[in-house]
C-alpha cells in the first residue's frame, strides 16, 4: 500500500493532536492525515481561568486548521477503538454512527478534571458547580460572575489550575469571596513537581493579598451550595470550580491497550504503546520518561514537544528509516496569579526546584509569553520574541529546547 491509500488517523485535537497534525502535514507525506475530534473548535485550554473572567483565549476552527495543511478533519465522538482491527468507531454530530481504518493511529485524546471521588447535584436550581476543562465551562463561571458579583466562590482543587482560577477571579471580580479548599499542600520536598521555599511562600502571599480564603481538606460532595468537607464541615458556594487534577480519556484503557493504573497509555522512547506497536500515543493520554527528564507529567509542556516527537516517529514508520526517540528535560514551571503577578520556578532537567524563582510582573510577562509560544508550536502563529531576558545560566537550555518543539 502507498501514497493517499496509507492514512494516518490523529485522535483528539488538543496540544498534542494538532502539534502533531502541522508536523506531519509540514513533512509532506504521501499520506492521508485525519484529524478527529468531537469539538468544531479548539481553545487555548491554558487560558481558560482568563476565559472564565471575561478575558481572551484563542479559537481555532479545527475543519479550517486541517484543511490549511491538506489534511481532514471529521466532527465526531469516538466511541471505540480496534487496536488489532485498525479501525475506530465514531459516532457523528448527526447521531449517525460510522467506522474508520487507520494504518498508524496517533492517540492524543487528552484528560478530564478528576472528579470521580465528588458527588454533585444535577437539579436544575441548584447553585452550579462546573469543571474548568473547556470554553463551555469557562463562559458559564463568567456568566455566573457577571450576574453575582458578590457571589461566594468555591474552588476545590488547590494544584495549579485551581490557584491560577482563584487569583484570576479574585482580582478580576474583587467583591466575591473565593475559598480555596485543597486535600494537599504544596510539596517543597525538593523531588519532582515541587517548589521552593520562596516560591511556596510568593504563591501563599498572593493569594492571601487577592483576598482568597485557604482551606486544607478534602471535599466529598457538593449539593444544594453546601460542599461538605471530610471533616464534616460545610463550605456554602453559589458556584463551584473542579480542578481536582486530571484523568485520562478512558478510551485506551477500553480498547485493551496496555495502561498504566492511572490509566494512561505506556509507550516507549519513541512514543509508540508497548502493547500495540502500530499505535503512538501523546500528550496527557500518554506514559513516558526520557533520561533526562524522568517521568514526564501531564502537562502542555510535555503534550507539545510529544506531539512533533510523535509526528517524526510516524514518518520514520512511513519511510523505514531509524525510529527518533523522544526527548525531552524540564527548565521551569509557570503560574499565572492574576493579570499582574505570577510564578516562575526554574527547575533541573528532572523538574525538581532550582533556588531561581521569578515574581510579580517579570513573571506574569514571561507567562504570557509561554502561552503565546505554544500557538506558534501548534502551528497558528509565529514564534513570539522573548519579552525578558532569562538568566545567562538558562539561555542555552532555552534555546536548546526549542528543538524539543520544533
Ligand atoms: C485552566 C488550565 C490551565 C492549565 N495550565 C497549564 C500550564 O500552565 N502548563 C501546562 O503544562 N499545562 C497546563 N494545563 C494542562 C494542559 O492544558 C493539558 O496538559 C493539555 O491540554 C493536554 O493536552 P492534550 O493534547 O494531551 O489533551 P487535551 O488538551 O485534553 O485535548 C484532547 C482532545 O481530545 C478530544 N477528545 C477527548 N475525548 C474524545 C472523544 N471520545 N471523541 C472525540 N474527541 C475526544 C477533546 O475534545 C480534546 O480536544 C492547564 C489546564 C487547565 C484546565
């Protein structure tokens, strides 16, 4: 088989999906690339705290995206996968349902908020509670903020998507009362993931500066504009944001291919499932390491640089040349605490915390700049020039890891 008849089926169009499709459109296969989704519409998922404040995210119509680089897009739900079969079942926005083959399949179908240890109501009076995993969601908080400005806001989930929510909303809409109820407080063991002293400290101080309310504990439900807490207490809301971390798509776990018990798919160095050789998988779907790194956490940062690590494996496959493996090492974390303030914590290869921390608008600045450059990796706009110089010890591994994502 050669040429359009080989087609290479991208499943979900978040960062690593279409990272991956603007790779391999820009390697010019003979090969047809199809990108699945069942949104029309992409967002800027790292911004949707700005979103839900009235503030901008970009918007990119997938069908136009696909077609801009000669690929196809179809709106759809996947409903299965065949990993031996080669063929995924798609239930359309029609209702209809259909079935499509695939010779390589790139699975990049993402994660959702974890809420499966929290029980909601679902009437239709209830104070709403919403995960902050989409626009959709994103436009119902602003909604709610705009008509209650003085509402009580419950965040659960004290990681860095709910301290971002919290910050944006508390500065954006001062007069609300934001609660930030968190099971875990921030690691500063000096391991993976967690931060320094100053930067604990500058993330506690701002939070208290913006007027947000701390609360350590668990919440187990939400009902009636309670959330009822482990301890017994109750935390009355008039809306509620989930970001209690993140579970991968369930759709891989299904279809048989080999997941960790996080249910994310284990691959190798070069992207590819452990189980089902034919089949990649990216983003925050996917379980990898590299030497550098370690294990690599879920995350844009690591979504993107899979998604063009992914793209390379897939022509390689195509070609029969050497199988690239995937690199990767961490540099920093960034957090938005507001529209004026923020976090930079520089970190080693391995994403443990480094003494170097950045603040205030310095850091802000720089998080906006991050932002931006994703969508220059997506492949929607040019690569944004760095707007503050990073230390001297930094340039080299910034430039260095340009290559991570190109
Ligand atoms: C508010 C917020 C702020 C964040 N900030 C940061 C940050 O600063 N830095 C960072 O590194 N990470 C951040 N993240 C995490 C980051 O957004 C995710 O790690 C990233 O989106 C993962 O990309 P992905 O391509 O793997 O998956 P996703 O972005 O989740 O994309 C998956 C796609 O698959 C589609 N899909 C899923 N299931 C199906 C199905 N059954 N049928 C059809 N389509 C399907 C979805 O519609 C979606 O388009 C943030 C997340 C949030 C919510």
């Amino acid at each position: 088989m050669s040429g359009r008849d080989r087609r290479i089926l991208i499943l979900g169009g978040g960062y690593a999906g279409l990272t991956a499709m603007s790779r391999l459109a820009r390697l010019g296969l003979d090969a047809e690339i199809v990108l699945v989704d069942q949104r029309s519409h992409w967002s800027e998922r790292i911004r949707l705290h700005e979103l839900a404040v009235g503030g901008k995210a970009r918007q990119i119509d997938l069908a136009d995206f696909a077609a801009s680089l000669s690929a196809r897009f179809v709106r759809a739900r996947i409903t299965a996968l065949s990993p031996s079969g080669r063929v995924v079942g798609l239930e359309t926005a029609g209702g209809g349902s259909t079935w499509l083959r695939f010779d390589h399949c790139i699975l990049a179908l993402g994660s959702s908020v974890d809420d499966r240890a929290v029980t909601a109501d679902a009437l239709p009076d209830a104070p709403p509670v919403v995960r902050l995993e989409s626009a959709t969601e994103a436009h119902l908080i602003h909604d709610v903020l705009v008509r209650r400005p003085t509402a009580k806001v419950l965040i659960v989930g004290g990681g860095l998507t709910g301290v971002e929510a919290a910050c944006e909303i508390a500065e954006a809409f001062p007069a609300t009362q934001v609660t930030l109820a968190s099971a875990s407080a921030w690691r500063q063991d000096g391991g993976p993931g967690s931060f320094s002293r100053v930067a604990v400290q500058h993330l506690a101080n701002t939070l208290q500066r913006l007027g947000v309310t701390s609360i350590a504990g668990r919440v187990l439900e939400c009902r009636k504009g309670v959330a009822r807490m482990a301890d017994g207490a109750g935390l009355p809301y008039d809306i509620c944001v989930w970001t209690t971390g993140f579970a991968p798509n369930e759709l891989a776990q299904a279809s048989g291919v080999a997941v960790t018990s996080h249910r994310q798919v284990v691959v190798d160095h070069t992207l590819r499932s452990v189980s089902h050789r034919h089949i990649l998988a990216v983003g925050d779907l996917a379980f990898t390491r590299t030497p550098a790194s370690g294990p690599c956490r879920m995350g844009c940062v690591t979504a993107l640089p899979m998604g063009a690590a992914a793209a390379r494996t897939v022509a390689a496959l195509l070609s029969g040349r050497e199988l690239p493996g995937f690199e990767f090492d961490y540099l920093f974390r960034c957090v938005s605490l507001g529209r004026a303030d923020g976090l930079i914590q520089f970190v080693d290869s391995r994403d443990r915390p480094r003494r170097l921390v950045w603040t205030g608008r310095k850091a802000a600045i720089w998080k906006d700049y991050i932002c931006r450059t994703t969508l220059a990796t997506i492949g929607v706009s040019a690569m944004p020039a760095p707007p503050v110089v990073p230390p001297l010890t930094m340039l080299l591994p910034l430039l260095r890891s340009r290559r991570q994502y190109a």
